[in-house]
C-alpha cells in the first residue's frame, strides 16, 4: 500500500470517528528529505481509544528508542521509510546512547557511522540505503550532533580518542559549513551552500549547547562565534514572524527571509519538522538569551490542545499531521518560559505518542527531548534540571 493511500484510508477513518464520535485526531504525514513521517492510523494518538503507555523516565525513552531502532551492527535504521539510514540518525543514537549510559552501544553506532559514512574529508555522508552510500552530501546538523555526542562520550567513558575525533570532525563543520555575516557566523546547511551570499539557512541547525562544548573541549574561538551569530540570526526570525519557518535565507547584513524549502523554489513556508527543533535546542542553552528565545514559542503553540505539527508563521494550523515533535518542542519552550508542570505534561504526552504510533523521527525526538529538557547527561543547563 502506498503512502497516499495510507494518507487517503486514514482521512476517512477521521471523518468516521468525527461523525460518529465528534473528536477527529489528525494523523502523521510526510515532510521533507531530513525528517519524513509516515501515515499513522486515526486511532493511534493517545486520548483517541488507544490506552496511553506508562509514564517512563528520560533513561527508559532513550533506551527504548535504542533498542527499538538500532540495529546489532550499530546502525539507526528507519524501518519506516525503507529502511535506510542518515547521518542524522547516526547522530541521534550517538547522543541518545550518551544520554543513558550506555557506552557499548554508542561504540557500536560510532563504529558503524566511522566505517560507512565519514568521506575523506571527515565529514559525513547523509544517507545510505541498500549497502552503499547513496547521498554523500554532508548535512552540519548531523556533524554538529555527532561531534558534540563524541566530546561528551569522552568525558563520559573516560575515552580521550573520543573527544579528539569529536574535536576533529567539529573543525570539518567549522571549514566547510559555516559562513560569516555582519552579525556573526553562521552554520550553513551543508557545503552546498557555501559562497559569498545571501546563504541558504535551516534556523534548527543551530545548537548553541553543542558551540559551548565544542569550544571548550577545542578552543577554537570559531565556536563562540557560531553562538553569537546564531543569537542574532534567531532573534531577527522571532522578531519577524511568531514561529520560524523550516527554512530561510540569510543576507549578509544578518536580515533573514523564510523560504518554503532549502533552496527556495518549492514547498510551503510553514513551522514544520525541522522548524520544530529550534525551541530544543536554545532551551538547553546554558546563556539565559538562548532560552528567552525558546521561551518566546510557548503562547503561540499553547493556542492547541492537540497540537498540529505544521503552522504558518503566524500560528495557524495548515495540515493535519501529529507528531512527538510538536509536543516536545513545546514541552522545551514551556520549560525556558518556567511552566514546568506543562512542560512535563507535554514531555510525556510526546512519548505516549510515540510509543502508540512509533516512527522513527518522532520516537528519536520524543528521546532526546527528555534527555535535553529534564535530565543532565547531555549538559549542565536542562531546562527542567536547573529548576529542581
């Protein structure tokens, strides 16, 4: 069955229910190269007939997405979307396995993503399906997530190598992906969108918690620029539109324009699957500014109960997808705004969600989302951690 017609067999199961019961939950759907989801059926959110899973911790998340997504080799294969697997998936198990302590599977994922993606650059390929890499562009959100999680596996596991391989594969993103503006550097999407400018930017790219560790396990002062200019760049998204848009393009006076897809010439401009991620990653900023950015999301995602996972800019649901990611990205704004007893209401919301309707980019994100906002093994700054 294909995805449309899962698409077009769950509208109608909706329809049922909202007929008959008067409650339509809306079901996942596609978006985008770096963070598709499948079709969930009608039934699978919880509060829609489906018994919402136990409440767990942020260790017993992570786990469960280890266990449930990576395989013996080592590798984070999205079974939903054929099996393939990303640097970003790698990534994400690598921060995952930090996050819980488990040094013998991050060894394993590390090992796989060192022997299949890393190119001679040191930078990692995107994407491999069938026994091959088939996409050897680098993406800057995978290497970032990468390094980081080795920086900290070496602290971790009392493993120095690791922390150089990080230090190393950091100053390959620094080379290669980042671009300096009026107001500072910035993480470019990959090297595709090198040049003089205006740049190509992804606003959830940046991860001011990974600069911070980066820069003290390198010293390289790049890494504090990054912070700075990101700062700047989000503030200009947030002082323009209510929530920022999947993609943008930057001028090099650090103006920012939303695009409706990497390179601007298809898609919607909306808050969507990547867009997401930006409340999750300032909220785990140790710098009080990153967090008031993250903090300025929660009023516009608080107008929902059952929060839509793509917005326009303004607020205004324009599709019918749910995902763990919509309620963990709030959970994350919630937390920097000190509403700390909603945000962990969303955490675990985000987590039945996952657990009732798995994918692979929802449950990895439901994961570190508990292990960025409430618990301390990925930084010293969780939002929900420093409030106990």
């Amino acid at each position: 069955m294909t995805r449309r017609t899962k698409a077009l067999l769950a509208v109608v199961v909706v329809v049922a229910v909202a007929l008959t019961a008067g409650v339509a939950w809306l079901v996942v759907g596609p978006s985008g190269p770096s963070s598709d989801e499948p079709a969930a059926d009608a039934t699978g959110t919880p509060g829609a007939g489906t018994p919402t899973p136990q409440a767990r911790t942020a260790t017993e998340i992570g786990e469960g997405f280890l266990d449930d997504w990576v395989d013996d080799d080592g590798r984070v294969v999205r079974r939903d979307q054929g099996d393939d697997t990303v640097s970003e998936g790698q990534a994400y198990g690598m921060l995952v396995a930090v996050g819980v302590g488990d040094e013998q599977r991050f060894d394993a994922i590390w090992r796989w993503t060192r022997e299949n993606l890393v190119r001679e650059d040191g930078l990692l390929a995107w994407r491999w399906a069938d026994g091959a890499v088939v996409d050897d562009m680098p993406a800057s959100d995978a290497d970032v997530d990468a390094a980081r999680a080795l920086v900290l596996a070496g602290e971790a596991f009392g493993d120095p190598s690791l922390t150089e391989q990080g230090v190393d594969l950091g100053g390959a993103v620094l080379d290669e992906m980042t671009a300096v503006t009026d107001v500072g550097r910035i993480l470019l999407p990959g090297p595709w969108a090198a040049g003089d400018g205006p740049w190509s930017y992804n606003p959830s790219y940046a991860s001011p918690a990974s600069f911070a560790q980066l820069a003290e396990a390198s010293g390289d002062p790049r890494w504090s620029e990054l912070e700075a200019g990101s700062r700047a760049v989000t503030t200009s998204v947030l002082d323009a539109t209510a929530l920022p848009s999947d993609w943008a393009q930057v001028r090099r006076d650090g103006s920012v324009v939303p695009l409706p897809g990497a390179d601007g010439t298809s898609g919607t401009v909306q808050y969507s699957y990547d867009a997401a991620r930006l409340a999750l990653r300032y909220a785990e900023s140790c710098t009080p500014d990153d967090v008031a950015l993250a903090a300025r999301l929660a009023p516009v995602l608080q107008r929902y109960d059952d929060l839509p996972m793509q917005l326009d800019l303004g607020g205004q649901s324009i599709g019918a997808d749910q995902s763990p990611l919509a309620y963990a990205a709030r959970a994350a704004a919630e937390a920097s705004a000190g509403q700390h007893e909603e945000a962990s209401a969303d955490l675990r919301r985000a987590d039945a969600l996952a657990q009732s309707t798995p994918t692979y980019y929802g449950t990895a994100w439901a994961a570190l989302a508990a292990l960025q906002v409430e618990a301390s093994a990925l930084g010293a700054c969780s939002p929900l951690e420093v409030a106990r």
